[in-house]
C-alpha cells in the first residue's frame, strides 16, 4: 500500500450502512468515468480516472481515492487533479484477480480505509472497475448482510461482458467471520443513489 497527497492515514474502524439498491450503474454520462457507480452515501466505484472524468470527479468534493492497481509510471495528469483538489491518494499494489487472489490481509486493510467515514467522500477504482474493485464492493456487500445473490448480480452488472469465474468463487467463498470487527450494519430497506 502506498500513500500519496497527505500524511500516512490511520485506518480506524466505522459503521457504516449499506442499502440494497437493484440499479447499479450510474448513466454513462455528464463525465462520469466508465463503471461509475456509488457503493453507499460518501463512497464511490470507477474505472481508473482519465482526464474527462476530472470535472465530474471535482463536484464529488472526494477527499480519498483508492487505487487497487499500481502503474509503472506515475499518471502525471491524476497526480496533478489530486494536488490541486487537495486529494489524498492510497494505492494498494495488486495483482489483477485472475493471476492471485485478493489476500485476505490485504482486503482487511482495504475495507478498514473504505469503511472508515474520516475518508469520505472516498472513490475506489482499479483499471476498469470490474474485477478488483469488484471484489472490494462485494467483500463491503457481504459483511453487511447482502444475500449472495444480489452480490453476485451487482458484480456481474460491472464485469460484463468480462464476468471472471475466479471473482466469482472468490466472491462466492469470502469468509466474512474474519472480518466481522468492521462492524457495517445491516441494509437498509432502500435509498437513492443520487
């Protein structure tokens, strides 16, 4: 995991409520980056940032972004929005999931930055925003009581046409007992995402 933009964050745990919405994907439209979508209120799910997306990404006020991939050069444009926007950036440097699983080590220091409300408004994204992060929002889904189904269905709504077997088993056998001590509440009935 790497920090960049602010000092070292330090990952306290929150509660956090999570509704159980059927429409997923935000319109691809106004700027929005590919595979946009909100996770719950203050958190955010993309593909990774490309300068259109900047001005959309602007009226989110974010105050972190998570990034699940490490590039091999530095992305002097993203760097460059997340200075002038005063936006700290963590990036975790994974794998893509079908050459190695999300570690469960890894996935708890993730969901401890994600689930901490000191972070939000937060964005989490990898390349394309289907499979790490897709992994991520289904970890968050299930802790917080989803049926299996409708966490599947979410996932598979993002990774079309690329649905990745290994997620689904991944997603399919995340043991949640491990985790438990990030205590996200039960879903609600219903809210909006917008």
């Amino acid at each position: 995991m790497a920090i960049n933009n602010s000092p070292a964050a330090t990952s306290t745990s929150s509660s956090i409520s999570v509704s159980d919405s059927s429409d997923y994907l935000a319109p691809a439209s106004n700027g929005r980056p590919v595979n946009f979508g909100v996770v719950f209120p203050g958190v955010y799910r993309s593909s990774y940032p490309k300068p259109e997306d900047y001005d959309f990404l602007g009226s989110l006020g974010l105050k972190t972004v998570v990034t699940l991939v490490k590039k091999d050069e530095l992305d002097h444009d993203l760097q460059s929005f997340l200075t002038t926007n005063g936006i700290r950036q963590v990036i975790f440097n994974m794998k893509g999931t079908k050459k190695e699983a999300i570690p469960m080590s890894t996935m708890r220091s993730i969901l401890e930055l994600v689930l901490d409300q000191k972070n939000y408004p937060l964005m989490l994204h990898c390349n394309h925003g289907k499979h790490r992060t897709g992994c991520v929002v289904a970890a968050i889904r299930k802790l917080s009581g989803w049926q299996l189904g409708a966490v599947l269905d979410e996932y598979k709504a993002f990774a079309e046409p690329k649905v990745r077997e290994c997620d689904v088993d991944y997603i399919s056998a995340f043991p949640c007992g491990p985790l438990q001590s990030l205590r996200v509440r039960p879903p609600l009935q219903s809210t909006s995402k917008w």
